[in-house]
C-alpha cells in the first residue's frame, strides 16, 4: 500500500509512492524551507508537540506551506487554488539532491492543477 494521486489530464504522471517515502520528502521540503520547521516537522511525526512548539511553528512557518505539510497522506483533496499556493511555496524551496526528481514531480503536480483548475487527491 501507498500514496497514490489522481488529477484528471495528468493520468500516469503522477506520485506513486509509499507513505514512508512521501514522510520522508515532506520532512525534507520542511527542512529545506527552515531547519527548525524541520526538526517540529520531523518530531511531529512520532509525538505530539508541546503548546510552545506549536506557537513557535505558527510564527516560523507559511499558512501555504501548512497546506502540504499536514494534508492527510492517505486520502483527501486539494483544490486549484490551494495547489496555487502550494506551488508558489514549493517552486522557490530547494531540496536535498536525493529529493529533487520527487520534488520537481510535486512542483509540476500544483502547477498543473492551478493552471488547469483540476483538483489533486489523494488515494
């Protein structure tokens, strides 16, 4: 079992992957956007942060970026618009070598959906 994503017109060039991998690469966009969102990012995935970490990651972090980082990894949607704010977080985030063919497939996931205004989901 896995992450798949659906978007209509993008059939067969999208994300296929398992969720431990998709963990791993949002740790890494978290990361690559601030280091400390990072290390909240990455804690938040084994323990609940405490009410400081949470005010910290409030002041640290982007509401757009928010959008992807805590999406459900198994099932939902994100609409055209919130694909547009995605994008325009993501286009300017530069991530670990071993992330950029998985990052730039994301990259062209978003910007796909907003510029087509076709909705992601996410299976």
């Amino acid at each position: 079992m896995g992450l798949d994503i659906r978007i209509k017109g993008l059939e067969g060039n999208t994300y296929h992957g398992s969720y431990s991998s998709f963990g791993a690469y949002r740790i890494c966009v978290a990361i690559a956007f601030n280091q400390r969102i990072g290390e909240l990012y990455k804690k938040s995935s084994y323990t609940e942060l405490n009410t400081e970490e949470i005010d910290e990651w409030n002041c640290l972090c982007n509401e757009d970026l928010d959008l992807f980082l805590w999406h459900s990894d198994c099932d939902g949607e994100i609409k055209s618009k919130q694909c547009k704010k995605i994008y325009n977080v993501l286009k300017d985030i530069h991530v670990q070598k071993e992330y950029k063919d998985i990052h730039q497939l994301w990259i062209k996931m978003f910007k796909y959906c907003y510029k087509q205004k076709k909705t992601m989901y996410f299976d």
